[in-house]
C-alpha cells in the first residue's frame, strides 16, 4: 500500500467534495426555480465534471455531396430569378 498515493487520492476527493457543498450551498441561496440557462458557476461546474453532454462532431460531407448541394442551389436560384423576371 502506497501512503501517499493514498493520500493524494483522498485530497483530490476532499477538493471534489468542498467544490460540490459550494455549489449546492449556492443552489439553496437561490431557492426559486430558474428558467433559461444555468447560472455560469454551475455550468463551468458541470462541463469540469464531466456532466455536460460533450459536444456533436460534424461529419463533413464529400467533395461529390458538395457539388451535388451547389448545383441544386443554383437550380433553386435560377427558378427565382425566372419568377422575378416575368
């Protein structure tokens, strides 16, 4: 068994602990029900948990996708500039 190793896994526990009281304390200052966004400590506390849903990586689309997309907008253009016109 490794003392210190102990040790510093229990401070680490200790901090998590009194950041977690700090938070809930300010939480039952508020009392009322909120609507809208978290305030910013609380949101900083959750995304350094890793509470928060982590965020959607883009699949970016293939050279082919992207030709097939500006042609069908200019398709789009060209109908509304006819309409205009006439």
């Amino acid at each position: 068994m490794n003392l210190t190793k102990m040790i510093a896994e229990l401070k680490e526990q200790k901090q998590a602990l009194e950041q977690t009281m700090i938070m809930l304390e300010r939480l039952a200052r508020s009392q009322g029900k909120r609507r809208g966004r978290p305030p910013l400590f609380l949101s900083k506390a959750l995304s350094q948990a890793g509470d928060a849903s982590p965020a959607r990586k883009r699949r970016p689309f293939s050279a082919e996708t992207r030709k097939k997309m500006a042609a069908a907008q200019r398709k789009r253009w060209a109908a509304i500039r006819k309409k205009q016109a006439s």
